[in-house]
C-alpha cells in the first residue's frame, strides 16, 4: 500500500469514528465497536517497518 492509500484509508476510519463518537444517540455499540476497529486497522499500516539505508554515506 502506498503512503497516499494508507493516508486515505486512515483518514476515512478517523472519520468515520468522529461521526460514530459524535452521535451519541444515533449510534449503536456496534457502530462504535466497527469504528474503533477501523481506527486500529488503519494505524496497523504506519507501524511496518520502514526499508533502512545502510552505509552508503561517502566518507570525506
């Protein structure tokens, strides 16, 4: 995934729980259960490892 979709994807479920945790009334546990899900899924993404540079610095 690239960083632009995992973006996306992370501001959709941001969004998605800010609507679901706004509307107290019209919100089911599930929608909330659902919403936090998404939140979890969607951070998962920023935690892969990154790729490290190794020694590849010239020395002057």
């Amino acid at each position: 995934m690239t960083s632009e979709e995992h973006i996306a994807k992370m501001t959709t479920a941001i969004r998605q729980a800010i609507k679901v945790m706004g509307d107290r009334f019209g919100s089911t546990e599930q929608d909330v259960t659902k919403a936090i899900h998404e939140l979890k899924m969607s951070m998962q993404g920023s935690t892969e490892p990154k790729a490290i540079l190794g020694d590849s610095m010239m020395t002057t």
